[in-house]
C-alpha cells in the first residue's frame, strides 16, 4: 500500500522528481493494478544505476538491510518508511551513509513537530504517541478479520494490535531524540483528555530529569495524531495562556494526523534540498525492542516471524539494562532452542538464529557496546577516575 500510494503522488504531485525503477522479489509478470509496471525491476543494480536517492519502505529488516548497504556503496542518501529497520540495523547503517526516517509515519512526524517546537522555543519532556486499540495477544480469528477490512497484510495487523509497533515507533524516536523510558514495555496511560493526561507526563518527565517517550490510549477523542508535553520560558506564559496552550507549566502540542505515504515526499524534498536527517536510530542507541513471549513454547518450536507473529510481541526496554536480549526484528525462521513461558524476554541463549547480515550487525554492535561498558566500568574503579572533596 506505502509502495502504491507514494508512486501515484509522485506522478501525480511532484512533477520534477521521476520514479525511474522499483525494486520487488515476485516475478514482473504477477503484478495488475501497479501504477508503473514498466518501471519494476528485480535487480537491485539496476534500481541503484538509475537513482539519485532510495526510498526503502519493504518493512523488511533482512531485505532492507541488504539493499541500503548496497545504496551507500554507491553513495546514495536513504529514506525509509521501515522503523522495523531502523530499530534492528538502523544504527549500524546511520554511521555509513544519509539515512533518515520518513515524515508521515508516527516517529518522522514526532520529529518533524520536535523541530518546529524548538524553533518556537519550546523545551520537549515527552514524545508521545497515540494508540486506537491495544490486545497483547490477538488471535488468528481476528487479525484475518481486521486484515481484510483495512486491507493491510495479516503480519502488519497483528503487529499494530500487539503493541509491537507502537513500541518500535517510540524506540526509534528514543533513540534519535536522546529520549529514556519510564518502564520497560512503556507506560500506556489510558487518556480521556490530552491536555491533563500531558500534564500527568510533564510532571513524570520533571522527576526522571530526562525527556522520555510513550503513548496513549485515548478514549473520547482521535488517536490519528502524535504529540509532545513541553515547557516554554516564564516570561511567555501569558502569552501562551492567551493562545489557547493553557497555564503551564506544561504544554501539549499536538499534530492530529500521520498521513503515511502522502507524507513522505516532504523528507525526500528535504533530503533533494540539503536538509539532511530528520530521524534515526543515532548511532549511539540506549533503547531496543525485546520479544517477549506471548504463550509458552517447547525447545524445537519454529518461529516463522516474531514482528507480527502470534508467538511473541516487541517491548522496549534498556539496552544496557538487557545486553542479551534478541532484538525482536531478528526473529524470522527461527528455532527455540530452550522452552519458554509467556512473558518471558527472549535472549539468544534461547534461540537458534540463521545467519544474515542482519544478524551480523546485530551481534557486532551487541559486542562492541559490551566492551564500552566494561571499559567504563573499569574506568570508573581507577584510583585516577575519582573526585576528591572537602571542606
């Protein structure tokens, strides 16, 4: 659907950027309603010999991963609508080429309205998004339902009513935003007015010192938007009372949609202008998604997905609070390799992974953040690392 909706805009919107090849694994043949068929390919060469920018939006950790290193080989800038990616890779990649999350999904709208609060003065607290509807453990029944009335994949159903994604979303604008959390799995509050539930997390983010992410559940208004909780300067407190933003100490502003696809072309014209990244991962993440187990398991069992799968969902935690989790965007074809409990976090003692050069990035960032943290911790015990004080 991102694919469909975004070549038509294009055409029909953006009259001096051309769609010159559009990468896909089924065969040419199979496709009847594609805006340009003519312009399918199979062969990642020829997308990269004719682009001047890629936009990755496959949702693919395994298959993005690979064509995005082959994009900076040829030193092109990437825009992604895949926080999948972002989350799992994304950090690894950030350091190798121009790589930016598109606006239009929740995180790249998070930041497109973090940039604008901080060029009104604004101080960001809380990245907040919001969620419709939340079933840790959908059954199978229902996500074919709700697949075909919104005409979305099984996977991309699940994942949303899981929570998985909102927990992906949120992580990655975490981590490019220099953002904590206050939980593992976030918060989630129930919301019935934004404006006081912003308060309730301004104050939350004052006694961690430290902006953090999370998400809503609203009841009795839309959950189509993003929002921030933010503090502003004394001295504008009236004025911001005066327009409408209430007394403070807290303000919510809110974006009230994400338009996905429609969006999208804004950060390509950005990327085409000069402007650079609007989100990713950084390379510095302290954030990840974890699986947790949603039922119990038996060693030999098979994962066929764990992003959209009916064994696990996605919970954010710390990274250096869980070195050994499994990164939930690597779970595919996948076999357990001991018996599992649900709600049990799922570490790579667990499971048997096939290789990939997805999980060698993985298993190279998770080694070279143990070795920080051991060089800091041993840092930290030199007589020479110590402050002496007195009176």
């Amino acid at each position: 659907m991102i694919a469909h909706c975004l070549i038509r805009l294009f055409e029909q919107h953006f009259q001096d950027i051309q769609v010159s090849r559009v990468l896909t694994r089924r065969p040419l043949n199979s496709f009847t309603d594609f805006p340009l068929t003519e312009r399918l390919t199979n062969s990642i060469d020829q997308l990269i010999d004719e682009a001047d920018l890629i936009i990755e939006c496959s949702g693919d950790v395994f298959h993005g991963t690979e064509v995005i290193e082959r994009a900076f080989e040829a030193g092109l800038p990437v825009v992604t609508v895949n926080a999948e990616l972002q989350v799992t890779t994304g950090s690894y990649l950030a350091g190798k080429g121009l790589l930016t999350e598109a606006e239009g999904d929740q995180p790249g709208s998070l930041a497109a309205l973090h940039e604008e609060a901080l060029m009104m003065g604004f101080k960001p607290l809380v990245y907040g998004n919001m969620k419709g509807y939340l079933n840790h453990d959908p059954t199978l029944e229902d996500m074919m339902f709700w697949s075909k009335r919104q005409g979305i994949s099984i996977d991309q159903t699940t994942s949303f009513t899981d929570g998985t994604k909102v927990q992906i979303e949120q992580v990655i604008v975490g981590n490019g935003l220099s953002a904590s959390i206050t939980k593992q799995g976030l918060g989630g509050m129930a919301s019935t007015n934004l404006t006081e539930t912003g308060n309730v997390l301004g104050m939350m983010a004052d006694r961690l010192c430290q902006p953090f992410v999370d998400y809503v559940i609203p009841s009795g208004y839309s959950a189509g938007g993003v929002f921030l909780v933010c503090r502003h300067d004394d001295n504008q407190q009236a004025a911001l009372e005066y327009f409408k933003l209430g007394p403070g100490p807290y303000y919510t502003l809110v974006r009230p949609f994400h338009l996905c696809s429609l969006e999208v072309g804004k950060t390509v014209r950005r990327v085409f202008n000069g402007g650079g990244v609007l989100l990713n991962n950084s390379t510095t993440p302290t954030l990840g998604v974890a699986a947790i187990a949603k039922r119990t398991m038996r060693p030999g069992e098979l994962i066929e997905r764990g992003i959209g799968g009916f064994q696990f969902r996605g919970e954010a935690v710390k990274l250096d609070e869980n070195p050994d989790h499994v990164p939930i965007g690597l779970l595919r074809k996948t076999v357990l390799k001991r018996a599992v409990e649900p709600g049990q976090l799922i570490t790579f003692d667990d499971v048997d992974i096939l290789p990939s050069r997805a999980l060698d990035i993985v298993m190279q960032q998770r080694a070279e953040r143990i070795a920080r943290s051991k060089q800091t911790s041993g840092a930290s015990r030199e007589p020479g690392g110590m402050i002496a004080t007195g009176s």
